[in-house]
C-alpha cells in the first residue's frame, strides 16, 4: 500500500459540492490538506458572505485551529467534490515526524501566506485605515456574535498599532473618530461596543477595496 492511500485510509473525508468542511465561529481543532477538488474559504460581513480564497489540491487550511486552538474565524465549503486529509495536534506531528517532505511543503506554504497576508495589510492600509482598524476590532470582538462588548482599550490600542504598523496616535485618532461615530465608547480603560452593525459596514469598505 502507498503512503498517500495509507494515510487516506487513515486521516482521509471526502465532502461533496456544498458541503461545510467547517464553519466560521465553530471551536476548531482540526487541519486539513486538499487531496483533490476544490474548497471556498468564506467569511461574512454583517449579511455578506465574501470569499477569501479558493484553494485546490496540494493546499491546506484550518491550521490555527491545531495551533492556538480557538474558533474559526472563516468558514471553508467544498465547490467541488472534495477529498482531504484531516489532522488534530496529535496526528499532525505523528504525520510529519515521518514524512519530512509534507513538513517542508507545508512550512513553505505557510511563509508564503503570511508574506502575501502582510503585503494586503499594507495595501489595505494605503487605502482606507478606519476601515482595516473597524473589521480588526471586529476580529477582536469575535465576529460580533459573542457576549464580549468590552475590551481592555491600552492593550488593543499597543496590538492594533504593532499589528497594522500604523503609528500609535494615528489609531488613536481612528479609535476618536469611531467613538464620535457612536460606534464604541472609551472610558478609562476599557472599550466598548454601542453599535456593531455600525462597525461591520465600516469594515465591509476594507474587504471591498
């Protein structure tokens, strides 16, 4: 038997058009790699739904999930017929502990991806810097559909400022102008949401640009 039908036979689920492989706001605690067919990676704004990427055969996706071990952030839906290999923490290190060729694939893709990610940070931040700060402070409250309305403003501030590489008056100017909009409301030190309908058009203008 082959490694790739071992490790099928083993790790592997086939999803049809359609399908949800996983859903945005889920607890995650599995990674997959795309075996064949393709899979949509969605996101929604408000009542939006916009698609991030399509990833093909060779590709994988929910590694966050194995990694900090929290919800998902996006949801991934087959298009096609879909075969993927599907691995927790455990059967991740387990697969590549013995074969080094997958590790390295997978490490290369992913400084690929962050390299490409940072690089629509910085043109999404030359196009419109209220709109980037709206949908990371939607991040930061969970995709709005959680309980959390506050956040603790000095630590959000010094995150959003070195995550975004924007100068740390210059979000404190956009945090002023979201509070003037009635969108959030700073006292001492704490953050909090008045209206998340508000912030999630402001961040649609950041996934539309």
């Amino acid at each position: 038997m082959s490694d790739d039908s071992s490790l099928f036979k083993n790790f592997g689920s086939i999803f049809n058009p359609g399908d949800s492989i996983f859903i945005e706001g889920e607890k995650g605690d599995m990674m997959y790699i795309i075996q064949s067919g393709k899979v949509k990676i969605v996101r929604k704004f408000g009542e939006k739904e916009y698609v991030l990427s399509i990833l093909e055969k060779g590709n994988f996706f929910g590694e966050m999930a194995i990694v900090m071990k929290d919800k998902r952030t996006a949801s991934a839906i087959a298009v096609t017929k879909v075969e993927v290999l599907g691995f927790d923490r455990d059967g991740f290190e387990s697969m590549i502990k013995k074969n080094s060729k997958i590790a390295l694939n997978i490490i290369d893709k992913l400084c690929r991806r962050l390299w490409s990610a940072n690089q629509q940070v910085r043109l999404l931040v030359r196009k419109n810097k209220s709109a980037l700060v709206a949908m990371n402070l939607i991040h930061m409250f969970k995709g709005i559909n959680s309980d959390k309305t506050e956040l603790p403003y000095d630590k959000i501030l010094a995150d959003m400022s070195e995550n975004l590489e924007l100068p740390l008056e210059l979000v404190e100017s956009l945090f002023d102008s979201l509070q003037k909009d009635g969108i959030i409301n700073i006292k001492g030190n704490t953050l909090l949401l008045l209206d998340a309908g508000k912030l999630t058009e402001l961040a649609e203008h950041a996934v539309c640009t």
